[in-house]
C-alpha cells in the first residue's frame, strides 16, 4: 500500500502547519505528497492546491419510496491553496471551506461551513 497523496494526504489542515517565510516547496512536498493542482507562474513563484470532499449519503436514500422525501447527502468541500515565492518560500495560504445539501426532489443549496 503506498501513502496517500494530494486530496488524502492533505486531510489534516495545512494552515497549521507552516508558517509564511520560513516553510518552502520541498517542506509541503515531504508532509503532504503532489497536490491536487500546480501553477508554476513565469516569474518563478508557484502556487500548489490541495483539495479533497467527504459526503454522507443519508440512509432512507436506498428505501425506495422514503427516498422521495427525505433522500440526499451533505458533501463537505476543502481546498488550501499556497503561494511560494521564486526562493521556494511560502508567501501565502488560503483556506477555504463549504458545505453542500442536496435533497431528491428540492436540490441542492449551500451553507456556511460550521
């Protein structure tokens, strides 16, 4: 089994963990394997996103019928994106966090995470 990497590995917050100046590329790298997505920009500076959901899908969802009124799932969406410097050192974080609620015949509406 290989260790997880971009979306998995990233579960725990980066926020955290790193600190603006000091923390490089290689540093995020080494704890959190490739991130879901990588710029490398043309004056050298980098800005890397790690992302990943989790959804729970409410049980009546599979009994026929009581699926019609109270089937649907929450999905939880995370992302942090990093800004490294042409040095290689952090500059900036962005967190962002959301939350989606989706029910069989009304749709799906957003909230403020909790």
């Amino acid at each position: 089994m290989t260790a997880p990497t971009g979306a998995a590995a990233a579960q725990k917050p980066v926020v955290e963990k790193v600190q603006v100046g000091v923390t490089d590329y290689s540093d995020i790298l080494a704890r959190y394997g490739s991130p879901a997505r990588n710029q490398l920009h043309a004056d050298g500076s980098r800005t890397v996103t790690y992302a990943w959901t989790k959804t729970r899908i409410r049980p009546v969802t599979f009994v026929p019928l009581l699926n019609l009124v109270g089937g649907g799932g929450k999905t939880r969406i995370n992302a942090q994106t990093l800004t490294f410097g042409p040095d290689g050192k952090l500059v900036s974080l962005t967190a962002d966090d959301a939350k989606v609620e989706c029910v069989i015949w009304s749709g799906c509406s957003g909230a403020s995470p909790d």
